[in-house]
C-alpha cells in the first residue's frame, strides 16, 4: 500500500452473485477469469447492473451485466496506475501494464520512495529497513527503496513478480518499453492529467470543476508532458529544449524544467548559475524551492536559506506542504542538509495544515 508496484496495487477481486442475478454474469459461477478489473470499472458495471449506459466521459467499463461477454472480459489485459501525495510524502508515478508487461514512469525520480513519512516510520520494519541501509547493511536490490529512481522502468511480470530487474534499459525490450511509453503518454494527454500542476495550485484554481479546467488547459498539460519527458533523453538532445523551458513565462514550463534538471543532476550542471538566480527572482516560491533543489542535489549550492525562506512566505498549506518535502528530501538524501525551521515564522493558515505538523515533528527531531 502506499507505491505502485504489482504488491501496492494488485489484488485478487472475488465476486459474489446471488441467484436472481447470475444472469447477468459472463461467466459461470465457481470459475475464475484473468482479465484485469481496475477500481474506475466499478462504477460503470454498478450502472451497467442497473440497465444505464455508461455516460460519456464517465471512466471506467462494465464488467458485469448486460451485453458483457467472457470472450470480451479475456482481452482486458490494461491497467492504469497513478500515485501522488500520500498524507505528507509527495511523489509522482504512473504506470501501464500490459499482459506480463508493467512500464512505471517516475516524474520526479529523485524521490526515493524510502523518503520519510511518519504514519509507516512508526512501524519496527520500517524503522530497522532505515537504520540498516544507514549501516550499510543491505544489498543493492534491498537498498533501492532508499536511493533515486530511473525516471523509466520495465518489467516482466511472469519473471519478475516484486520487480526487481529493470529491463528498460535493455536493447531487447525497447520495442515493448516505447509501446507501453505511448500509450502511457497517450493516456495523461488524453484525460488530461491534473497533477502536471502541482497540487496546491490545483486546490485553489481546478477543484469547483476539476474536469472543465481539464480541458480548458488540455493543450497546457500537454506542453508541460512533453516538457517532462526530456528526461528520457540524452542530456544533448534535450538541453535546447530544457533551456528553452526555464526561460519559460509560463510558471509551470519553468517548474517542469527545473526538475529535469534535478532528474539530469550533474549533468545538467551547465544551468546551475540560471537555476541560482530563479532561487532568488522566480515569481512561484515553489519554483525557487525547485531550483535550489537541483542546487542542493548537485552541490553546487547549500539549499537551506531559499526553502526555509519560502516556507516562511507561504501562505498556502498545500503550498508549504510541497515546500517541505523538497526540505525532507535535502534533509534525508545523501548530502544531509541541516535545517532549523522555526515554528513562530510559519503563516497561521499553514499550521492549520496537519501534514505540515507532521513535517515539522520530524525535522524538529521528534521522529520516532
């Protein structure tokens, strides 16, 4: 629970039918079926159940009821996946799986999924996973959880079950990796897929009519996909582009831009001077929080002062929030940046935030 690997999102559906309404089952009852039921299918079948058609744009097919047949529940083999915030830990992955084959996209691959979170730190596993990798105790699939992503992953389902043996970059697999690419690509474009903005904004601007301020920005989204998938390029064949998007005036080409340049890390070194003075001049102090996180990941410059200052300034709970997992990510990652937040400067509407008391436990020292 919490990450989208096949042990997160995968689980055994089991149906119950009572008499009267076995007739509307495509297959026959005691049997079982491999074709993939996601969790938008439940509520077209419950409306297919009642004898309603599915409405236009509602996600989601039936899987029981009328005009549903066992031939066609057998050539469902698709699945979306998607992870964001969970409670105060922000990341953001998609995933397509296809028969035996599962594509992860990590948009943000510095967030290395052992990043702190207070709810799964209470429990002894977590905590002793922690203190063994801080030892240098584990092996390098143990370790992982602890350590950056590939912004692309591919594995075989049926070899690999806990995914261990990223395929992506294997010449063999490149025909499946940029299929299952595609159309994952196709499918955020086509919803669209809100969280190309960062949250915060989205509470403040979509959340009255989230699926209108979808499509009115459908053509935005896209542009800011695209610009998120420069990271899947050599750093030569992307750097005009990334450069292109950091002069951006739109605030949200310019944030995805700075965290290429945090996927790229020192590779993309060329653009420290420029991200040092949006850490200072940006208009979003999200983007100077994103800028100084590329700083602080290539080392190039102590982060502490620009996070800590737009944390101060925020007045947004979900604002800060985003700020402090950038702070966590600083805090936790190899180089250990040392914060000291003091409590007093932070805006009353942020406290109001419990995920932001939760962040501030922790840097306060009071982890478990």
């Amino acid at each position: 629970k919490g990450y989208i690997n096949e042990m997160g999102v995968h689980v055994p559906l089991v149906v119950h039918i009572p008499d009267d309404y076995r007739h509307l089952a495509p297959v026959e009852v005691g049997s079982t079926n491999d074709a993939f039921v996601s969790f938008v299918d439940f509520g077209a079948t419950v409306l297919n159940l009642a004898g309603i058609k599915t409405p236009k744009g509602m996600d989601g097919e039936p899987f029981l009821g009328k005009g549903v047949v066992e031939k066609d529940l057998e050539q469902r083999n698709e699945t979306f996946s998607y992870a964001d915030r969970f409670d105060e830990k922000y990341d953001m992955v998609r995933a397509v799986r296809k028969g035996k084959f599962k594509y992860t996209r990590n948009y943000q691959p510095f967030n290395f999924d052992g990043l702190m979170n207070n709810y799964r730190y209470k429990q002894l596993g977590y905590q002793q996973w922690r203190d063994l990798y801080e030892a240098n105790k584990l092996n390098p699939g143990q370790a992982r959880f602890f350590e950056p992503k590939q912004p692309e992953e591919l594995y075989d389902l049926e070899a690999d079950p806990y995914e261990t043996n990223n395929l992506a970059n294997k010449e063999e697999y490149q025909n499946i990796l940029k299929e299952l690419r595609t159309n994952l690509n196709r499918r955020v474009s086509k919803m669209p897929d809100l969280s190309f903005y960062p949250e915060f904004y989205l509470i403040n601007n979509a959340f009255d009519n989230p699926v209108a301020f979808g499509q009115k920005h459908k053509k935005d989204i896209k542009r800011y996909i695209e610009i998120s998938n420069l990271m899947l390029l050599d750093f030569d064949k992307a750097k005009t582009k990334l450069a292109k998007g950091l002069h951006s005036s739109d605030p949200w080409e310019r944030y995805w831009a700075l965290i290429n340049c945090s996927a790229f890390g020192m590779e993309a070194q060329e653009f420290a001077e420029q991200a040092a003075e949006m850490a200072i001049h940006d208009s979003e102090l999200i983007n100077k929080v994103r800028a100084a996180e590329f700083l602080g990941l290539i080392r190039f410059q102590n982060p502490v002062k620009v996070m800590t200052k737009a944390l101060y300034n925020s007045k947004d709970g979900a604002e800060a929030l985003l700020i402090l997992n950038s702070i966590v990510l600083m805090k936790d990652c190899q180089h250990a940046y040392d914060f000291n937040i003091d409590k007093s400067q932070l805006h009353n509407k942020v406290l109001q935030e419990p995920e932001v008391l939760r962040r501030l436990e922790y840097l306060s020292g009071n982890d478990l």
